[in-house]
C-alpha cells in the first residue's frame, strides 16, 4: 500500500511519522500546491493531508486512491460528493484537539479580557520604568465571575469551554443545531448576541453557519464584547468584524482561524494587526503536542479500521 502525506510541515517536525511505514511506502511532502497534486496522488492508496483541497479537480489523477485521512475533525476542504461517487472513503479525527482549543479559548478570553497586550507592552516598550508610578491600572478591566459567556456551537470542544467558563464564575448560554436538553439554556444565535459578554465560536462550517455572524449580529453584541473564533474563518464576515473592531463596537476580538489560510496582504484583518484590543494567532489551537500525537494516533487506528473492511470516523458515509 502506498500513502501519500501531503501537507506534513502542518503537523509539526516534533511528532514522529513512524507507525505509518507499518503499512507500506510512505511518501512525505512538507507541503503541496495545487499544482503538484496530480503527480502526489497519482499512485497513492491512502492519501493524509490536513487543509489540502480535495475534488474533482485535485483528485481527477488520483486512479488508485481508496481512503483519504483527515488530520482534523472538519473536513470542509473534502468535497465528500465527489468522494462518495468515486468509491473514497473519507475520514475525520474527532475530540483529539478538546484541550488544546479550549485551553487557546480560554487564553484569549482572559487576555482580552485583562488588556493583557496592552499592560504587557506598557512594560517591555519602557513606559513603566519611565513612568515613576508603582502600577497601572487604565485601561480599565472586569473580572469574568458574574459576566454571561455564550458558547456558539456545542460539540465537545463547546462543552468543554462551557464547563471551564462554569468553573470561573460566568453565566453559561449556548446556541447549538439540535435543541435537546442541556446543561446550559440554550437560546438561538440573536439573544447569545444580544446578551452575551463573551462570545467564542466552536462551530463546524457548514451552510447553515456560513457567515453567521455577520454585520447585523455583531450590532447586537454589547459595546465590550469580547468575541473569540476557534471555529472557521468564514463562519465570520471578516470586513464586518474588522470594521465592528476599528468602529469601537465591540470590545475585543481573538482570532484562530481565517477564510483563507495563511490570509493575504489585502485581507481585511491586516487593518487591525495592531489593535490593542486584537489577539490573532496562525491556527495553532488545535496543536499542542499531545493533541497532535494523538491525532496522528487516531489516523492510523482509522487505516487499520479500514483495511479492516471497519467503519470508523467514516464521514463520506454521513
């Protein structure tokens, strides 16, 4: 059998690629264009691969391929259609980066939250050696207990933040597709707006969160909110959250994730690179160590499975 990893430097150099000689001749890509697909996955059985695009275009060379493996639990760059009626299976890694993202939520919510960014260069710029004064305490900041943080997207990372958010004292509402009984009031997307002081996004993309906070929900949103996407870039309108930032019409943003990835010079985030009340970091949440470890752990479990003739992870039979 012959597996192709595609886009390996996204799994960092640190993670040993090992167990996925066990199954045959292995060949490793850094990263791979457009451009190079055809000849990558012209003779693999197993193709591993974490934002490569796959579809009828990418794929068309790819005669012998049977399985493709997900790095990631969302596999909105898999175009499962087209997999499906070529006989591909697909399959996805699911809670293996819970953790890893909750604990980046987390991390940029009390940063923001504090003015993290601001005391910290108040400091290292100089300007309190320079100031005489023994503290500072403007701008000014609010502890987390008692405030409403409200959880968009309920999976096992939303609830894992939604427990962590319990735990510092803050009042947990979450807006989620299904409306069964939780632990938290669930409410639609509107109110968590609305009544929410921190906002963090845990939602997969699809059609229906396409775009779902959009201009008109991010009036909603108090003057101080502070809204958090660890989720996909384009389940935000990125112009309109970039011009509710330089507006002053929300109180901060942390952000993960971006439509386009690394995103250009004219994206519209380049005009707040330097806001103060800004926190944007390379899609890092999910990679901790051990999260990436498992991650691949679990992808070569879904191989085994596989040539198993077993259903695990199979998102192409959803």
């Amino acid at each position: 059998m012959k597996i192709a990893i595609l886009d390996a430097g996204t799994l960092g150099s640190d993670v040993s690629l090992e167990e996925f000689y066990s199954f045959g001749e292995v060949a490793v890509y850094e990263k791979t264009a457009p451009d190079e697909m055809a000849s990558r996955v012209a003779n693999a059985d197993v193709l591993v691969l974490n934002k490569i695009r796959c579809n009828a275009e990418t794929l068309k060379d790819a005669k012998q391929l049977r399985l493709i493996c997900v790095a990631a639990t969302g596999y909105d760059n898999i175009d499962l259609a087209f997999c499906r009626s070529h006989g591909i299976a697909v399959c996805n890694v699911v809670g293996y980066s819970t953790e890893s993202v909750a604990q980046l939520t987390l991390s940029m919510v009390l940063a923001l939250s504090t003015n993290l960014p601001v005391f910290h260069k108040y400091v290292t710029d100089g300007s309190y050696t320079r100031s005489g004064a023994a503290n500072k305490v403007m701008p000014v900041f609010h502890e987390l207990a008692g405030k409403t943080w409200g959880i968009f997207g309920y999976g096992n990372i939303g609830k894992k933040v939604a427990r962590v958010a319990e735990a510092i004292g803050c009042r947990v509402i979450v807006c989620k597709r299904t409306q069964t009984k939780e632990d938290f009031p669930v409410v639609d997307t509107d109110t968590l707006c609305r009544e929410a002081d921190i906002i963090t996004l845990h939602t997969p993309l699809n059609d229906q969160t396409r775009g779902a906070i959009d201009s008109r929900r991010l009036a909603l949103m108090k003057k101080d909110a502070i809204l958090v996407n660890v989720a996909r870039g384009a389940v935000l309108d990125e112009a309109a959250v970039a011009n509710a930032v330089l507006n002053g019409d929300i109180g901060g943003f942390g952000c993960d994730v971006y439509t386009n990835e690394p995103f250009p010079e004219n994206h519209p985030y380049t005009a707040i690179l330097k806001h103060p009340a800004v926190i944007l970091t390379p899609h890092m949440a999910w990679g901790s160590y051990e999260a990436r470890s498992l991650c691949l752990a679990e992808i070569c479990r879904n191989i085994r499975a596989f040539l198993k003739g077993e259903k695990r992870n199979r998102v192409d039979l959803i």
